[in-house]
C-alpha cells in the first residue's frame, strides 16, 4: 500500500457516514452477525476496522472472556476508534495488514468488513491472515452491498482505489482456495456480499494453484 493510499483513507475519516451504522446497514450487519457465529471466548482478528463501528458489535459478541484485535492504515480512523470507549477486549492498532504482527493460528474468526478489495496485494494478504486463524477457524468477506456496486464505487472513487475490485465467486473461490482455506461459500445478493471459509488443517487436503484438490 503506498503513502498515497494510505492519505486517501485517512482523508475518508473525515466523512461522517463511516462513524455509525445507519439503520439500514444496522439490519445487514445483524443478518451478518447471525450467520458469523461469533460466541463469548471467541478470539477475532478485524483488518480495516475503520472508526470501530463493527468492533463496538464483535467486542459485545466475544465478551470480556474473549479478545477483538482490529486494525487499520489509517490514523484518522484509529483515532476515531480509540474515541468509542470501547470495552477492555478490544484491542485497537494503527497498522498495515501486510505488516500486522500477530501470532500465527491465535483467532477463531477473522473477519473482512467493507475492506477485502483493499487488502491488495490479495493473493499475498489473504495467505498471511489466513495464518493468523486456528485450524477450523473461519475467514469472512462481508459488504453492506453488492459485489457490483462494491467494484463501481471503487472505479469511481481515488485513483488508487481503481483496481482494489471485488473478485467474482470463480475467480474468488481459487483465490481462498489457495490460501489454506476450505468449504468456500459465496453469497452476492442486491444489497449485500458475504463470503465464508474455513482453514483448513496442515494436514488437509493440498490446493493446487488451479484451486482444484
């Protein structure tokens, strides 16, 4: 990620629909919180948290007897975050998520909230945070939009946010598929996007590049 991009998001702090869910993103990301199964004690790991609208909610999932690790490049968004009051198990760090040190196979879940097209290079990124998760631990793609609406925001946008495009499922699937993950399961509604797999055991099932078994 270069200094530029890394501006261009802290430039997006400033823009006060990305401090709070409006309600109809309130009732996407409870639809998302059903399926994700996230449960008290349980360890996640939230790359591009933002201004720490969605940790405030896996923070109160997990509970005190389990942590929420979110990070972000931006500054301007970390402050934000930091200004949430958020509970003792919600760890927040200013970072890059190709840089993010962490200990290998320590979350449960990690989960990519309105930020996965950003984690370019993503072949590269995604491989890295899929070592963050246990065995069995699930990897989420989610977005409060569709997969297209997600790609012409991008096009439109910062220069550098042109290429930072939602994969379509086949291209998507291979993707995770060679990054240790398993059980890929992709969903691209009219107003939302979620994704889900799993990682796989070290001694599972070996992924060719092809993302064939």
């Amino acid at each position: 990620m270069t200094a530029d991009l890394e501006r261009s998001f802290d430039m997006l702090s400033a823009d006060a629909r990305w401090r709070a869910f409006d309600a109809e993103e309130r009732r996407k990301v409870e639809a998302f919180v059903r399926r994700w199964g996230i449960k008290p004690g349980d360890r996640v790991l939230e790359p591009g948290c933002g201004a720490g609208r969605l940790t405030e909610v896996l923070a109160g999932l997990t509970g005190p007897a389990g942590s929420v690790v979110a990070f972000d490049v931006s500054p301007g968004f970390m402050r934000l975050a930091a200004r949430r009051g958020l509970p003792a198990q919600a760890v927040l760090r200013t970072a890059r998520a190709d840089a993010f040190p962490f200990a290998q196979g320590s979350f449960d879940h990690v989960v990519c909230f309105n930020v996965f097209p950003h984690l370019a290079p993503l072949f590269e990124t995604t491989s890295r945070l899929v070592t963050a998760l246990r065995p069995g631990g699930t990897f989420w793609i989610a977005h409060t939009c569709s997969r297209s609406f997600v790609n012409a925001v991008h096009r439109e946008g910062p220069p550098g946010f042109h290429d930072h495009l939602l994969p379509d499922a086949e291209e998507l699937t291979r993707l995770l598929l060679r990054a240790g993950l398993g059980e890929v399961e992709i969903e691209n509604g009219a107003d939302f996007f979620l994704a889900r797999a799993v990682r796989l055991a070290p001694d599972g099932p070996s992924i060719h590049p092809d993302g064939h078994a």
